[in-house]
C-alpha cells in the first residue's frame, strides 16, 4: 500500500486502487444471487432498545431542517423504498470488511457505530464478526428493514434514530466509528466532529463507498445516461472520488489519515434485482412516480435491448478511508 501524503503538502492523497477488477457475489441472506429474500420487516416488532433508551425514537428537524449543506433529497419517498433498498443492493464486499479487520476496524468486542446505516449493510457485518453494534439513521423505515435483516441474519444490533452530526450519544462511548454509502449526504465537518465526541482516545473512524461504476458501455455506464435523461437535475453521476473530501474533512478534526484505499469490482444481478435496485437509488425515488415509471419501463427496454439474458454483470467501485482520532 502506497503511503498518504497530506493535503496540506501540496498533493492529494495516493490512493491504492487495489489491483484488477473481480467479480463480486452479491448474494441475499439466502444465498441466492441478486434475488430477494422473503418478507421485508418482520411484522411489527420493536427495535431493538439503545442507548438510554432512545432507540427508534423520532429526533425533532432533519439535517434539512437544521439548514446542514446536503444534497435535496425526498427523504419520505427513499424510506418508502426501504424493502427494494433492503433485498436487491449488494451488501459491502467481504473482502473489503476483512482489510478493514486487518487495519483494526471491525475486531470482536470492539464497540461499533455505524452511522447512516440504512438497511444495515455494514452494521450487520461487523455484528456478525463479534462487535457490540449501533446502527444509526434518520429514517426510521429503513432501521425497521435493518432490524427484520438482522433478525433473519442471527446478529444483534442495537438500532438508533437520529442524524450523524447530531447523534445525541454519550461522549467517548465508541471504540469504532464507521460510515458506508453516506458520507456524501452528511455535512462532512460536523459528522467529522460528532464521531470525534464519540469515539474514545486513538479511536478509529472508518468512511466507506460502494456504488455503481459507470463505465462507458457498461450496464452501470448505460443506466446512468438513461438515469440523466431523465432526471437532469441529478448531479451525482460520474466516476466521483469521494475520498480526498472525506479526508479533508477528518484532518481538519484533528484524525490522522492511516488507510486508504479503492478497489474495483464487477456485481452480477439479476435484471429485475438491478431494475429495482436503481429504483430505490436516490436519482430515481426523487421523481414524482408517474417519472420513475417511465423511467423504470425505459429501463426494463434498455436491459432487454442492450444487455439480454438473466443476469448483468455491474461495474462498481470500493473505496475506503481509516483514520485514527487524537489520543
């Protein structure tokens, strides 16, 4: 692994990009490539309770309403999304979860948040490799699908409803700060802070991406100029780095920068798993419905046109941050 140079030394961080691209087996809780898993929530049962009891409890204003720098997202209709996001999103590569074991992230014990969790992607991982885990969102519907894929899974993971610059969690009570697929919808410098507050002397917070890599002719590349087309307002498309901000971010806190690294990797789906899958991304759950619609119809065409057959193979991309708080 090449070493890190620093921001303020003239140059952007080198990044390790891992060698060749793979393929990655995104395989559901059955076993089965790119398909759902029976049922979405699990009836109606309580989260399980949190820290000072405030697990799935509502925290008044969203980081819209808190006036944070995030992009505008429909928060309502992604929650509405949750089973879809839940059942046909490739989980974290194993692999990549075990590099971060071997840089100290992850290790059995170890008490874990994992912020922005969503449907719990990372939270169940870690839990499932002996961590003391809390998974945090704002959105409430998603924490009910982390806690019915969770409870499917054999893993505990204590669930909690509030926003990452904004947790409400005692101070110093993590050894593990973790963020996967969300640093882009924090405001960066106050998550930064927060997981600061949070974590104990020399902790360790650990950013991760994992997303579509649209290369040209790709079913990835293809999807998101059709993505485009119908949502021109959207802006995050792109071969995006979102690492050397990450970075910027923790280095202004004080975290020194131990790890980083980016990784491509090749997901097979299942065409309807992958039409469902951008169905409940943030470029298509934005549209009115009759627009994701249409937009959904286009895409079922593009499949069968462009890339006919039962599976796809999607370019993605794995990038990681590790970072070490002050002692």
């Amino acid at each position: 692994v090449h070493p890190l140079r620093r921001h303020d030394q003239g140059a952007a961080p080198h990044l390790d990009r891992g060698g060749t691209t793979r393929t990655c087996r995104a395989a559901d809780r059955t076993g089965r490539t790119g398909t759902a898993r029976p049922g979405d929530r699990g009836g109606d049962r309580a989260l399980p309770g949190g820290h000072a009891g405030r697990a799935h409890e509502r925290r008044p204003g969203d980081a819209a309403d808190r006036g944070l720098n995030v992009p505008a997202v429909d928060g309502d209709r992604f929650g509405s999304r949750a089973a879809d996001y839940a059942h046909h999103r490739a989980d974290f590569p194993a692999s990549a979860v075990d590099r971060l074991v071997g840089h100290g992230v992850g290790r059995p014990g170890q008490r874990l948040l994992d912020l922005g969790c969503g449907t719990g992607t990372l939270a169940r991982q870690f839990a499932a490799r002996g961590c003391v885990v809390t998974g945090l969102d704002v959105d409430g519907r998603m924490l009910e699908a982390a806690e019915a894929l969770a409870a499917a899974d054999g893993v505990e993971v204590a669930w909690h409803l509030a926003s990452a610059e904004d947790t409400g969690l005692p101070d110093g009570s993590f050894d593990v700060a973790s963020a996967a697929q969300c640093w882009h919808w924090f405001d960066g410098a106050a998550a930064a802070m927060e997981a600061r507050r949070l974590l104990v002397p020399a902790g360790l917070l650990a950013i991760t991406n994992f997303d579509w890599l649209p290369l040209p002719g790709s079913v990835s590349g293809e999807t998101e100029a059709l993505i485009q087309a119908h949502h021109p307002a959207w802006d995050l498309g792109g071969v995006r780095e979102p690492l050397p901000e990450a970075i910027t971010h923790v280095e202004e806190l004080g975290f020194t920068v131990i790890e980083a690294w980016v990784e491509d990797v090749d997901v097979p789906y299942l065409a309807d798993s992958w039409r469902r899958r951008i169905g409940a991304s943030a470029a298509i759950v934005n549209l009115e419905p009759a627009g994701a619609a249409a937009f959904d119809r286009d895409l079922a065409a593009l499949l069968a046109e462009r890339f006919p057959g039962e599976e796809v193979e999607a370019p993605h991309r794995v990038s990681v941050l590790v970072a070490r708080a002050s002692s």
